[in-house]
C-alpha cells in the first residue's frame, strides 16, 4: 500500500527498493546518498536528527530501547516517533523519505543487566548500560541491512556525555560492517531545533529519560 501511494507521488525510477531478504525489510532509498541507521529513544530527540541527515542522507529510523520499562510509556514514544516520521514525509513529498523499522521490545534483557546499578547516578554506570545495548543493536542492524553507517538521537539531550557515545561508536565499527557517524546532535541548537519541532508536531515529551530507575529518582528530587 505504501508502495502504490508513494509511486503516485514519487518518482520511483530515482529510487531504488532494497530489499532484505531475512528480515522482510523494504528501504526506499536515494541511490545517490548514502545510508545512515538513526537510532531514535523518541519522537522529540530524533525530530531535528531527522530534519538535519535527511538532506544528505537515505535515513531509516530504529526504534530500539529495551530501557523503557513500562510498556505503555513505551506505546506513547512509539506514536510521537512515526506521528513526526509520517508527517515529516508528507511534508518532504518528492524530496526526501524516512523509513521506519523497529526492533523487539525486550526490557527483561536490560533489567537483567541493569538492575544491580539500579542506585547509579543518571549519567553512571547504568547509563553505560543503556548506551551499550541500545547502539550495539543498530549497528548490528545497519550491517544486516548493508547500511553505510549507524547513529543516534540519545546525543540531542544536554544530559547525554557525547564522548561515551562517540567511543562506543566507534569501538562498534570493528565489529561490524558499517560505519559510525559521528554526529553530535545537540550542536548546531540541535536540542533547541527539537523543542520546536516537537511542538510544531505536538509530540509527546517524556519528563524522565526512559528506566524506571531514572523515573524513580526524578520523583524523589520533586519531593
């Protein structure tokens, strides 16, 4: 159906579908750009990610965070995440599209692996954690899908160190084949542009950063 809507609207001969055979994915891309993995935590973060890639860049969303505990949470950053996606293709018709996929939704595995740093400070060990998981996993996909690099949206938000980031990303590109792009999104007002979009799409914006760890700690601060 997507297909059929977007050939009406596209010029599909300038676009070629690449499509993985094991895992089912069909990926509208530019065969003149390359292509970038963008790991999106949600819809607001990932927002002026999205804006700022998508003009030198084939960008495939990947919605990955095994760190949101509570699954309804979970739903709601989903919806904000393709709310904006869906409405920034529209808008972007004929110029640009940003596809979607997204991973298993498995907080068990991080609370396994969490859960004895539970009182680590945000920005601590458990942090650590959080990045490790969530970014091995897009650059797993990325070379699974033979996608030139890999990135996040976690480096939009001031409370994110981006040199964790950057080293994890890198380390990352001996494993795997595929690139890290080192994008570190809160320059350039990245975190401001966010705040703007997020309103222009009226996107949900989460007040803790996703665990319920950091939940909790937040609601002890209030008090």
């Amino acid at each position: 159906m997507e297909k059929e809507k977007l050939s009406e609207r596209l010029n599909l001969e300038y676009f070629s579908l690449r499509v993985d055979v094991r895992e089912g994915y069909g990926l509208l891309k530019d065969p003149l750009r390359a292509s970038v993995l963008l790991h999106a935590c949600c819809g607001p973060c990932a927002s002026a990610c999205i804006e700022r890639l998508s003009s030198d860049y084939n960008v495939t969303v990947f919605f990955y965070n095994p760190n949101i505990m509570d699954s309804e949470e979970y739903m709601i950053r989903r919806d904000a995440l393709l709310k904006f996606i869906n409405e920034f293709n529209e808008e972007n018709i004929g110029n640009t599209y940003v596809n979607y996929i997204e991973g298993e939704y498995e907080p068990l595995s991080f609370i396994k692996r969490a859960d004895r740093l539970k009182d680590e400070p945000e920005g601590g060990k458990r942090c650590d954690v959080c990045f490790e998981m969530r970014l091995s996993e897009t650059a797993i996909k990325a070379a699974e899908l033979g996608i030139d690099y890999f990135t996040t949206s976690m480096s939009i938000s001031p409370h994110k160190n981006y040199e964790k980031i950057r080293n994890l990303g890198i380390s990352l590109e001996s494993r795997v084949k595929s690139k890290f792009l080192d994008i570190d999104f809160k320059k350039k007002n990245g975190f401001g542009r966010s705040i703007e979009l997020s309103k222009k799409h009226g996107l949900y914006r989460q007040s803790f950063c996703g665990c319920e760890y950091a939940r909790y700690a937040d609601k002890k601060k209030d008090k």
